[in-house]
C-alpha cells in the first residue's frame, strides 16, 4: 500500500488511472468502516482499478470547534496497518487546515474528488464535505454531474445502535474492553516506546514496561488491565496498569506500565504494543509497598487464569 500525503488543491497526477475513492476519517477502522471498505474493495475489483482510501491527517471537530483535546482510536501509523491488511492500495492524507475546512462542497468535488481521478465514490450515508446542509450524500450527485458513479452505505449497527468511534471511544475510557472489541473487531491497541520508568515495578519484583505513547490516543479508564503485550514480533501475556501510582508517587501524571509474564529482557527505548482484553479492577492506595506486592501477585494469577479460561479471538 503506499500511503499519500495531500494539501488542498489537490494537484493532478496522483495516479495515472481512474481509481474507486472511498470517503471517511476512519478513526479506529472499525467494522462500520471495514464494511465500507469491503464495499469499495468489491467495486475495485468489479471495475479492475485500485481503490484509494481518503482521510485527513486530524479530525475535523479539531479545526471547527476548535476542539484541540480530540482524542483518537488510532494513530495515524496504526491506521495504516489497519488499511493495509485490509487490501487498499493507496492511502490519501489530506492536510486539514482552516482555510480547507470552509470550502464549499462543489469545490470539495471539482478540486479533491476529481484530481483524485474517481471512478466511483464509496462514502456512509452521514459522510459531508462542507456546510451539513447541502454538503451531504444526499446533494453529492448534483456536485458530480455524473462525472463519477456514487454508492452510499448504510447505517451499520450492533445490538440495535450505529457502530461509531465516538461510541468505541467511550468504551475505552469507561473500561469496557469487550464492547470496544465487539465494535472494532480486533482488541483494541495502544503502541509506543519502553520509555524509563520510576522502576518501582523492579523494586516489588513485578517489572514493568512504561509505555510512552505519541499522539492523542484514547486511554483506558484508570485500573488494572489483563493484555497482551507485543516485543519484536512475539505477543506475552501481561497486566497493565493504568493509572497515577497513587501508593508511591505525588505527581498527577498517567503512567502505563506493563508487567509482561515469563519475560526478563532489558527493552528501554524498544517499540512494543499493548493489546487490551479486560478491566480487572480500579487503582487503590495501599498502607505499605507490602500491601502492593500482595495485591499484584493476586493481579497475576486472576489474570494468568483469565487467559488459561479465554482462547485468543
């Protein structure tokens, strides 16, 4: 897949041939969006051309309600891997800036979709570009002039509710882990480097991996987790902790911090990603650093038996 970075206008040549577009942000790559993608996948192949994903680098509610504290699914990394595995061939990054987010539908059309060289046009039934009102689905067809064939997808849903990033996001921080699994269709990640910790961890003999991540990622409710934690290529059983090391430590700053099972190895600065499965319980401040070895080594054998009772989905 070779991922595209954009700023409007659009210039031409992007790609030598008529492609099928499909329209979305994407954030979290969930199975409302793996559908979409399906769809446009089907097309592309229908038609014999490349599909092409376009999203933005930052979500539009950053640049108009200036909401600056816009936490994401997925970094813009992981949606790449998300895409990729997914059999798209091109992903578009289109620079939302001010100035872009107050162009009109039409231009959206003239000066983005068509410079991309659309074919077709896959994108859900709530997709806009541009002022609600007349930047929809619905008014999409009088912005073509039947310059590109348009598929609107329907509403998506579970249990009788639309499947959405907002509604995954909210599961990530209240802590529930399986309905956020149950929407996006893979456990949800985090990823980062092993960054130096306080090394309390080492200290109880319950070492940790201190998670540093980049980007505006959502994050678990405080708590201990059961995860999955990837070093190189291998996946480890592991707890997290999410949380402000309240029996230690004064400061007001969330750590992450993995303790992985059945591993020793020194991996400061080394990439890893932490898979979470379930919430186990909240964060308590102990008496002593006693009380704190006692509770994690009851963390590690609750959670060592929570994955003997669960084979991986």
């Amino acid at each position: 897949m070779q991922v595209i970075h954009l700023t409007y206008p659009v210039e031409n040549k992007i790609t030598d041939g008529k492609v099928v577009l499909a329209l979305g942000f994407f954030d979290g790559v969930h199975l409302g969006h793996q559908h979409l993608i399906s769809v446009a996948k089907k097309e592309a192949e229908k038609k014999g051309l490349p599909l092409m994903v376009l999203t933005f680098d930052k979500h539009p509610s950053e640049v108009y309600a200036k909401n600056h504290d816009f936490i994401y699914i997925d970094s813009l990394d992981e949606k790449v891997q998300k895409m990729s595995k997914l059999g798209v061939d091109y992903l578009a990054v289109l620079k939302f800036t001010d100035s872009f987010s107050k162009i009109s539908g039409d231009d959206f059309v003239d000066n983005v979709i068509i410079k991309l060289h659309a074919a077709t046009v896959v994108a859900g039934f709530d997709y806009t570009y541009g002022q609600k009102d007349q930047a929809n689905m619905d008014h999409l067809p009088e912005f073509a002039k039947e310059r590109f064939n348009i598929i609107k997808v329907p509403k998506q849903t579970f249990e009788g509710k639309k499947i959405g990033s907002t509604e995954i996001r909210k599961a990530i921080t209240e802590g529930k882990m399986n309905l956020a699994y149950d929407l996006l269709g893979t456990h949800y990640v985090m990823s980062g480097i092993v960054g130096h910790g306080k090394r309390n961890g080492h200290k109880l003999g319950f070492p940790t991996a201190n998670l540093e991540w980049e980007g505006k990622k959502a994050i678990p409710k405080i708590g201990v987790y059961a995860t999955k934690t990837k070093v190189g290529d291998k996946w480890y059983e592991s707890m997290t902790s999410v949380g402000y090391n309240i029996t230690i430590n004064t400061e007001r700053k969330i750590y992450i911090e993995s303790n992985i099972f059945d591993f020793d190895k020194n991996i400061y600065g080394q990439p890893i990603e932490i898979k979470w499965y379930k919430y186990t319980r909240g964060e308590i401040k102990f008496d002593s650093l006693d009380a704190l070895k006692d509770q994690l080594e009851k963390d590690r054998i609750k959670i060592k038996e929570y994955f003997k009772q669960h084979v991986e989905k």
